[in-house]
C-alpha cells in the first residue's frame, strides 16, 4: 500500500539556534526541538538521562497504602501471590516482583493465568489457589483494573488486593486494598504511560525509600523492565525512556541469566537494541502463554540455574519457531476471507473464525492492519465464548470505539491503539455491524492511509559518523521517540540491484555525480527490482545505520520507502 509522506515542520531559525549552542547540525536541532528539547537543560537531561530524575513515586495514588500493606504482610511473614498477566509486560512484571520480594521472604508464590482456561486478568481460580495456600496478600500486575467482580470476591476469601496496572480504568474502581494505576482520574502522578512492570516498579521503589533500602538492589531488575516497555510498545518518553536507557545498558553489559540464555538462543549480537528486544527477546518470552503456559517464561525469567536455563530457553525457543509457523498460516486465512467477504469499502475488518488459536489472533490482527490499513479485531472461539484482540491505526482510539459497543460485549479494556474484547456468540454479527457504523462515522481520512512521518530532507552530505552518533545517543528508540527517518532527493541507483531471498534489495546509492555511494537495504521491497535503474532518479526515506562486517564499520542506510519522479 502506498504510504503518504508526513514532513515533520521544522522551525529553521530556532533549529539552528539549538544548533549552534549545542555545536551539532542545525537538522540534529531540529529533530531535538520536534520531540520538546528546546534549550540546553532539556538537552544535557535527553542525552544524559539519570536515574535521579525518576519521580516520587508516592506522588501515585494509593501508593503508601499498598507500600503499608507489603510491609505489614514482610513483618508478620503472610503468605504473598505475585499474580500477572500472560503477555511479555505481566511476566517481566512478575518476575521482577518476586525476584526482589524473595530477598525478604521466603513465603512467597507467583501465579499466571491460564490463557485459554480462564482468560484475561484476575480470575476466580487465580483467587481460589490463593486461598488453598492460605495466602493473605495477592499483588497483581498488569491486569486488575477492570476486576471489579474478583476483587470482591477476593475480599470475601479474606485476602487483600493490591492491583498495579496501567490499562484504561472504567468509571468505577475495583474495591481493593490499593489500587496502583496512573490513569486513574484522581492520580496526580505526572507520568501516565508506564507499562505494567514500571508501576510494579514504582510500587517497589516506594517500599525502597520507605525502609531506606539501597535502590541499587531494585536497579538490578531494570532489564526486565527495558524489555516491558519495548514489548509493550508504551511511548519512549519520561520515565520510559530513563528507564529502558539504564535497563538497556543493564542488558548490553550485565544482564539477568535468563536474559542472556534467551540472547545467546536468539543468535542477538552486542549491541542489543530495542528493537533486538521487541523482534527476538520479546517473542520468545510471550510463546508459552500463546502456545502453552505463561508460568514458563516466568519458570525462566526468575531461575539462576545454567544449565535449566539453557533448556529453559531452548523450549520457549521452539514454541516460538511453532508459533511462526501458526501465526503465518492463520494471516493467510484471515487475508483470504478479508477479500472473500468484505466490500472494498469497507472501513474496519473484524473476522470470526472458531478455529482460529486464541494466542495469536492479536499477531494476526497487527498483520491484517499492515495489509489494509484500518481497525481490525479478530475473534475466535474459546469455553463457548467469542474471543479476541482489536488493533488499531494511528489516530483512532479503538479503546473509545468498543465503549459505544459495550452493550454487546462481556468485556473488553486496553489502550487506543490496542485492546481484548469477549462476546458471546450471539452477539457477533450484531457487533461487526455496529463496529463498522462507529469506524465509517468516526474515522477521518487522513487516517486511512498509511503515513510515514518524515523528520527532515538532507542531502547524502548530512550522512557522516559525527551526525551517526548524535542519533545513535537520542536511543533508546520508539513511540514519540522514533528513530529518524531521512528522505533526500534525486538518488540515483550505483550498479546492479541484488535480490536477497527474492523479497529484499541491496543497492548502492548516491545523490550526486561525485558522491561516494552508500549502501542501502530495502527490507520487503524486492518487487520494485525491476524499476529501479541508474538512468531513472528516485526520492528516498531511510534511517541511518552503522553496519559492521568482519571487524569493519561503515555507515548504510535502511530504506523505508521510495518514491519515483512522474
């Protein structure tokens, strides 16, 4: 599908005002001033980020009380469940819990929700296995904040709740002993994008100062934090950001053994980025919970042991090689059915298929989106209920648009551009109709198409290992911190195209007659082989990369789109 180009605005003058002060290119000002950092303080705290900026964390609503209850539960020795969801964020938040709670306790048990028996967040069986222990204290993470019902239910087995979450709210509260979530309306914390395992780290970096612990026993778990919010997709700002930096240096130096078991099975080379995380690290972790079980990749997450850790890591390994293969057969189908059935008009996608494996209908709908870019929810069928995960495109909050359906719903919760839903079977049709109404009503065009967002034009001159490592320090990257993306004009092909597993292209490319060329990749661009040649000029988007080969580094650049001259 062809992408329009969005042109980031580039305020010139103030661009080069930043420029000079900072002594970079006035571009690199640019791109700096577009993601708030006008002045040098903002700069030295963007480049130089500290672990001394993260907030108060008793600034979060219910903070003191949850830390109170924890505390009370460490000195009269209660039995505490670290209960979490079964997606990368709930287990990382779950081992993270209980890796540092187990240095004060020994009676202490995690418990991950059956995916496919019980379903999303708290359930009823969670909380009976919490009482067959005799359990006094449940913390659940990354799920909770729609369990009205569960904690309840959890009050009459007399057990307190204490839920860390960080999903949309509803308009009432669940009625827990603390209830830890900075999207809730009276929670004046100033941040509101952490991911599930950043409030359960907030929980325990307030126990920390209440009991003047050193916090470098917390900071010891920050990457499994970093690979929470880079599999989360949570915005790459605030104190996501401080905290992916130090998780992601924890990760390329000294990272936990399950980690690096993961790291070596996954054939990741050093440096480890955030996006080795999210394409490597991430899947792996999320398989069992797709396939099997979550508690698994906790199993991994949480053990010191070398050599279970390399069996540890070699299963979750081949559930994820068994995931891929299911994953691109089910997007086959659901491709299919998507031109079978649905007009060309049609302005959301919404499937149903009782077939279909319930832990990867959210991939499948994520590869639906990238194929015709619009809300896509993909349901199937589990313990006679219809089930599934909603994707949307940017600038349409598909969170808001099931809340004009929650009549027909059981339930749903997650964010705008993300969310889980569940209806009964009766209900489908009506669903897909009312859905559609709301998306065709709702939606503005600009949001139909695919958009790149371009950051500046520059010439292949800009392209040097100076202006390579400005951008490499604005890392970690993600949502509202991508990586730049570059276009420069009238390139021209250098030699022949090379085809690589016929669906990708390495060329050489230059802007000018004398330039020396540069090497680009084109990921997935194999079918314009054919077009490309050195008589015909071309506009090109691209990051810039460093490549490095037998020892020798060298700039090269990832092509993102291209556009040919009329």
């Amino acid at each position: 599908m062809d992408k329009k180009w969005d042109f980031s605005e580039i305020d010139e003058a103030q661009a080069k005002l930043l420029g000079d002060e900072l002594n970079i290119h006035p571009t690199l000002g640019g791109l700096l001033i577009n993601r708030g950092i006008t002045n040098f303080e903002k700069s030295r705290a963007f480049f130089r980020p500290s672990l001394d900026m993260l907030h108060d964390p008793f600034l979060m609503k219910d903070l003191d009380i949850a830390v109170n209850r924890l505390s009370e539960a460490l000195i009269r020795n209660e039995r505490i469940l670290i209960y979490g969801d079964y997606d990368v964020d709930g287990t990382t938040s779950v081992a993270l819990v209980y890796l540092f709670l187990k240095n004060h306790t020994e009676n202490i048990q995690f418990y991950v929700p059956d995916r496919y028996v019980e379903g999303y967040g708290i359930s009823e069986k969670g909380i009976e296995f919490a009482a067959s222990i005799d359990c006094q204290l449940i913390i659940a993470l990354d799920c909770g904040i729609r369990a009205l019902d569960m904690a309840d239910f959890s009050q009459k087995k007399g057990i307190d709740l204490i839920i860390c979450d960080h999903h949309i709210p509803g308009s009432i509260l669940p009625k827990a002993h603390a209830v830890l979530d900075p999207k809730r309306k009276d929670c004046l914390y100033p941040f509101k994008e952490l991911s599930g395992c950043g409030v359960g780290f907030k929980f325990l970096q307030g126990f920390c100062l209440k009991h003047t612990l050193d916090l470098g026993s917390l900071f010891n778990y920050l990457d499994l934090v970093a690979v929470s919010i880079a599999s989360d997709i949570v915005p790459m700002i605030g104190e996501n950001r401080i905290l992916a930096y130090f998780g992601m240096k924890k990760i390329n130096s000294q990272p936990l053994k399950s980690l690096q078991a993961l790291i070596e099975i996954a054939g990741i080379k050093s440096p480890i980025s955030i996006s080795d995380v999210v394409f490597y690290l991430g899947p792996r972790i999320n398989a069992a919970g797709r396939l099997r079980h979550a508690k698994e990749s906790v199993d991994l997450l949480i053990s010191e042991n070398s050599v279970q850790l390399k069996d540890f890591a070699q299963q979750l390994n081949e559930v994820n090689r068994k995931r891929q293969n299911i994953d691109q057969n089910i997007t086959e189908e659901a491709l299919k059915k998507i031109d079978k059935e649905l007009p060309n008009t049609a302005k959301s996608t919404v499937l149903f298929n009782s077939k279909w494996h319930k832990g990867i209908v959210g991939i499948v709908a994520s590869r639906c989106v990238e194929h015709y870019f619009r809300p896509t929810i993909i349901l199937t069928e589990s313990n006679g209920i219809a089930t599934g995960s909603a994707r949307s495109v940017e600038g349409f909050d598909i969170h808001a648009a099931l809340g004009k359906c929650s009549d027909l719903l059981l339930q749903y919760g997650g964010h705008a551009f993300a969310a889980g839903i569940s209806l009964t079977l009766d209900k489908v049709e009506a669903f897909k109709k009312r859905f559609e109404e709301i998306v065709t009503n709702t939606i503005l065009p600009e949001f139909e198409v695919p958009k790149l967002t371009v950051d500046a034009e520059v010439p292949f001159d800009f392209i040097n290992i100076k202006n390579f490592n400005i951008l490499n320090q604005m890392t970690p990257f993600g949502p509202q911190n991508m990586q730049p993306i570059f276009v420069t004009n009238r390139v021209k092909l250098v030699g022949r195209v090379k085809l690589i597993k016929e669906k990708h292209l390495k060329i050489k490319v230059r802007d000018g007659d004398n330039d020396a060329p540069f090497d680009a990749i084109a990921f997935g661009f194999g079918d314009l082989q054919s077009s490309l040649s050195t008589t015909k000029s071309f506009r090109m988007a691209y990051h810039i990369d460093l490549n490095e080969f037998r020892g020798r580094k060298r700039l090269q650049l990832i092509v993102k789109d291209i556009k040919f001259y009329n």
